[in-house]
C-alpha cells in the first residue's frame, strides 16, 4: 500500500510503524474471509482491510476523528484472526492498537460512552473494585431485561450467579514444589491477573497445584497485577503502560534476584499483551526490561509442554476445546492445549468455524452488545453440536461468554490438567460428572 506521510510525520515514532504496517499490505482481501464482524455485519469497512483504510486516512490527514471512523474501529474485536491469515505479515494488532490511542486524544466521544468507558477502566482492572461490583450486579440481575441500554443489559447479564471467595494463593508469595525438590531451570512467576481474581479463583489455584506437582517452583511477585489489556485496548496508552511498568518493575526484581526461567500467564488474553511489553516500551527507559520479560513469557499450555506431565489413562469424557482468539490468534499457539488434553486421557473434540471468536474480546460483550451476542450464538452453537461433556478455554474471558450461553460446564484446560493428575474435580463440574475414575 502507497503511504504519503511526510517526513515530519514520520519522527513520530508510532506513526513511523503503523507506516511500516501500512506499507505491507497489498490489497488481498484475504482476511475478510476470516473476519468476525465482517462475517455478520458483512460491510467491507467493518473487515481489516477496510479498516486500514480509514486509518491511513485518519492518520495521514491528521484529522479528527468522525463518529463514522470511530464507529468501525470500535467493532473491531482484536481477535486477530486476520494476522493468522494474511499472507504479507501484516501486523494489525499494532496499527489498530495505535489508531485506538489516537481516537481516545483526538476524539470526544459522547458522553454516555465516555462514561461507561471511564467506569471500566476504574473497576475492571482492580479486583477488590470489580468483586464489589459484580456483588451490586448479583443484586441487579433479576432486572436486567428491564434495563433501556443494551450495554447496561449486558453487564448485568453477565454477572456470574456466584462471586467465588477471596483466595490467599494470590497474595505475593512463594510456593516450593510439592516433591520438595526444584526442578533445574524451573523457577516460575505466576501472573495472577485483575478480572480472572475476581471471577475465577479455581483457575490461579490449579495453576500453583499444577506445576508444584511437577517440581516447579511457583513465585507471585510483590507489585504485579493487571496486565495492561483492557485499558490499551480502549486507547488508554497513558494508563495501560503504567500498570504494565508496575508488572515490569515486580518481574525485573525477581529476574534479578533469584532468577526466574518463565512468566507464566493462564489468561490468554493477558499473555498477548505481555509478550508484546517488548514492543510496547521500546521507546522508554524500561525498554530493556521490557524485552527481557517478553522473552520469558508463556502460556500455561508451553510451559507445560516443557515438563514430564504424566500421560493419563483413558477417561470417558469427551471435552470440546474452545481456542481463545488471544491463543491461536495473538500467539500462535494453536496445539498444545489439545495436545496436553488428550495425554492426560481426554477425548477432544473441536467446533467447526474454531478460527472464529466467541465475541468476548475484553470488554467488547460489553460495549458491542449486539454484535457479541451474535458472535455467542454461533460459538454455542458449534460447540454443543459436538455434544460435549464439558467445554475447556484457556481465557476467563471467554469462558465467561460462552458460560453465559449454554449449560454444558466449562472449565479452564489447567483445571483439567491439574485434576488428571492428581488434584480436586474441577468445581464447575461436581455434580454433573458423575464418573468414578475422575472423581477424586
């Protein structure tokens, strides 16, 4: 693609690689074919290379936003399906990423948006905020249908029906295997995330099991938290990249103390983000810092292809396994949860159209109501025709969404894992698996 940016344009340094971005695209149309909100809303401007364009445009024009402009790059999901299938290497997550941070300084948004868009950056990345808040929506359920604004509707819906207790393993500590004996190059730092603390308590839980019981030793740095996610997909760069300098700071001290072989991150969503810190902070005095914690960073499922997990019997219990956008999509890993599933004894099975999102995407069930809610219909109903026993997700947002949409049990994949070998029945599933030689 033909830029015209001039070279004063260029000496900023996020316009100089949304230029690169810009410059290796050629036209294909190849990702609409692959495109979420292209395939339901079916408008060329809602697919990534319609998008491009109007970001080139905004950018080289150096225009304030219109509410047109604004309206398409908010329906995009970043779920990044269209970087696994364009053939030019295109890296849309960066130059959508950018266009984001340029309409939140350039562009005033309505003020019922500006509002809702205020209220999520203030809770949903603070647990003990985002706890009580989810206690208020508890309340509110009942009445969602009540609500005149679809995003309203939305929260309350999404509200779980239970909000799990606080639990300890969260607090910064250090956990020695459980055979007493570390591992050789196996000293881990546990991401324990923002949101996933106040939904989802089991999952951190079977993490620290999980890799204990394989002779990991497990830290969780003091001063780590939210990743940065859910802030810099709103455009909010200043805000995002100071949360994540607060991770940056916890990772590097210990880094540097004992040492640590891996960050690992059970959020699939969270690791994308961290491993692109690198990027993020290249022009910034943490930059090398940065880079190194981006070097070290894995999904649960890598790490735990580095370790002798033991090989399971056979188990009559077919799993569907939903891969995360933020998996498959913004890291590229696409096997080594169905891999590990299928050695600790599992049947998997898989939905069709699996490359589609679900319609979480952080805070999009949220803001995008209508379009998510389509994009839910669809993955439910994929995933029930396989009519599994149980649904594994290696993203809480995701289990979130798809949760709210069938009665099949859904569970994070560690939670299996930890339970094929050794560990507690996963809680989503007591009472609704009644197989003898799972029920530990």
């Amino acid at each position: 693609m033909r830029t015209e940016f001039t070279e004063n344009q260029l000496k900023d340094p996020g316009i100089r690689r949304a230029n690169e971005i810009l410059r290796s695209c050629v036209h294909c149309g190849f990702c609409t074919a692959t495109c979420p909100t292209y395939q339901v809303l079916g408008d060329e401007l809602d697919s990534p290379r319609g998008r491009i364009y109007l970001i080139k445009d905004m950018l080289e024009n150096e225009r304030v936003p219109d509410a047109k402009t604004v309206g398409h790059i908010d329906k995009c999901l970043s779920c990044l399906a269209c970087m696994t299938t364009c053939p030019s290497g295109v890296h849309y997550m960066h130059l959508v990423d950018h266009a984001r941070a340029y309409i939140e300084a350039n562009y005033k948004r309505p003020p019922g948006e500006r509002m809702l868009r205020w209220v999520l950056a203030r809770i949903l990345p603070h647990p003990m905020r985002f706890r009580i808040a989810l206690l208020g929506a508890k309340l509110g359920r009942p009445f969602a249908r009540l609500m005149p604004d679809a995003r309203l509707r939305a929260m309350l819906e999404m509200a779980p029906k239970q909000v799990p207790p606080v639990s300890r393993n969260d607090d910064p500590q250090t956990f020695l295997p459980a055979t007493g004996a570390v591992r050789a190059g196996k000293r881990v730092a546990l991401m324990t995330g923002c949101a996933q603390k106040a939904l989802n308590t089991d999952i951190n839980d079977a993490t620290i099991r999980l890799l204990t019981r394989l002779g990991c030793e497990v830290v969780v740095a003091k001063g780590a938290g939210c990743c940065g996610a859910l802030t810099h997909h709103m455009g909010k760069a200043t805000k995002s990249h100071a949360t994540a300098a607060k991770n940056i700071h916890a990772w590097a001290a210990e880094m540097d103390g004992d040492g640590l072989d891996a960050i690992v991150i059970n959020t699939s969503g969270c690791g994308t983000t961290v491993k692109d810190y690198g990027h993020m902070f290249r022009h910034d005095p943490l930059a090398q810092d940065a880079a190194r914690i981006s070097g070290i960073a894995m999904d649960i499922s890598e790490l735990l292809m580095t370790l002798d997990m033991p090989d399971g019997s056979a188990k009559d219990l077919t799993i569907a396994y939903h891969a995360a956008c933020s998996l498959q999509h913004g890291q590229q890993i696409k096997t080594f949860p169905k891999d590990l599933l299928k050695r600790a004894g599992f049947t998997v099975v898989e939905p069709a159209d699996s490359h589609l999102c679900c319609g979480s995407a952080g805070t999009y069930n949220l803001m995008q109501p209508e379009i998510s809610g389509q994009l839910k219909t669809r993955k439910v109903r994929t995933l029930e025709a396989k009519s599994p026993d149980a649904i594994a997700a290696g993203n809480i947002g995701c289990m979130m969404q798809i949760g709210s949409g069938t009665e099949i049990p859904i569970v994070h994949t560690v939670e299996l894992l930890d339970w094929a070998t050794g560990g507690p029945k996963p809680p989503a599933l007591d009472g609704k698996l009644p197989i003898p030689n799972l029920n530990r």
